[in-house]
C-alpha cells in the first residue's frame, strides 16, 4: 500500500483526470482548490458508511466556494472491486436516508474498476481507474450549472473512451507511472 493518498490522488487529477480533460469540470474545482480531501481509517464498510455520512453533510453545510466536491479516499476499505461495486447501492441508500438525493451525487473510482460488458484490461475502464478506492461527492447544482447543455454533458463518457482507446494502454500506463 503507498504512503500518501491524497498527493497520488492529487497528482492523478493533474496528470490523468485534468490532463487529457477527461472531466470538465475538474480543472476549475482544482486551480481554485475547493475539493476536500478526506481519508477513511475504516477498515469495515460500516465504518465508512459513518464516514461518508460525516463527508456527505460537511460539504452541504459549507458553501461551494469553500468546497465544491469531496472525495473520500478509503485505502483500507472495499479493495475488491466487485465488494466495492456492491457497496455503491449502500451509498445511494445512505444518500436517500439523508435526504441528499437531488443534492449530492456519488461518483465511483476504483483501481481495478470495470464497466460492466467490458474485460478487465480494456482500455476504457481506465476512464473510472484510481490510485485507490473512492467516492467523490458532487453538488448536483454545480454540475447542472457547468454542464449547461445536457447532450454534450451526455457525450462526455463517450468521448472519454476514444480518446483513451486513441491513446492505447501503454500510453496511459505511462501517464499513471
């Protein structure tokens, strides 16, 4: 396990994420440096569940010019990727429970992530691949005002995949070092 998950996160929204613009919406949130950063001790996903609760209500309870988005690391936590993917229902859940779903959105990045239909190897699950297990909180109002137009919100995946498939394995190997 590495030493330090939010400077390799950090570095992976530079170089992977705001580099080959796979997000829109990154580069802002990341110059203005309005995401927090949290780490996740547990080691048990109702551990985690308290945490992201806790993540969940600190960024509605601060204005976006404070924090933006979250993203919760949890290197301890839901390694297995299919443990992990199981898990997103619980999130949505707890997003439901606490009356955030309209509010918050819960993006998913895993290191081993994989679209489902896809191989484990192919190049397009690298679009969701991070240094480690995560959840990233998102305003929903934020991403409507940013996104404007829906189609080209819509297109974004799709357009993520050619440009990694363009790039190749080896390339992108290379760019996560």
């Amino acid at each position: 396990m590495r030493n330090d998950p939010v400077g390799e996160t950090r570095r992976w929204i530079e170089t992977f994420v705001i580099g080959l613009n796979l997000c829109p919406f990154a580069r802002k949130v990341f110059v203005d440096d309005t995401s927090r950063y949290a780490v996740s001790a547990a080691t048990e996903t109702v551990e985690l569940l308290k945490d992201l609760t806790r993540e969940l209500r600190h960024l509605v309870d601060r204005p976006n010019t404070e924090v933006e988005t979250t993203i919760l690391i949890h290197p301890r936590v839901l390694r297995d990727y299919l443990d992990y993917n199981d898990f997103l229902s619980d999130a949505d859940r707890l997003l439901a429970s606490l009356g955030m779903t309209g509010i918050v959105q819960i993006a998913s990045f895993h290191p081993q992530y994989r679209f489902a239909g896809t191989s484990p190897d192919a190049v397009e699950n690298y679009t969701n691949r991070s240094p480690y297990p995560m959840l990233h909180l998102l305003r929903e109002e934020s991403i409507t005002k940013v996104a404007g137009d829906p189609a080209a919100l819509g297109a974004i995946p799709a357009r993520n995949i050619e440009a990694l498939r363009a790039l190749g394995r080896k390339k992108i190997a290379k760019l996560l070092g």
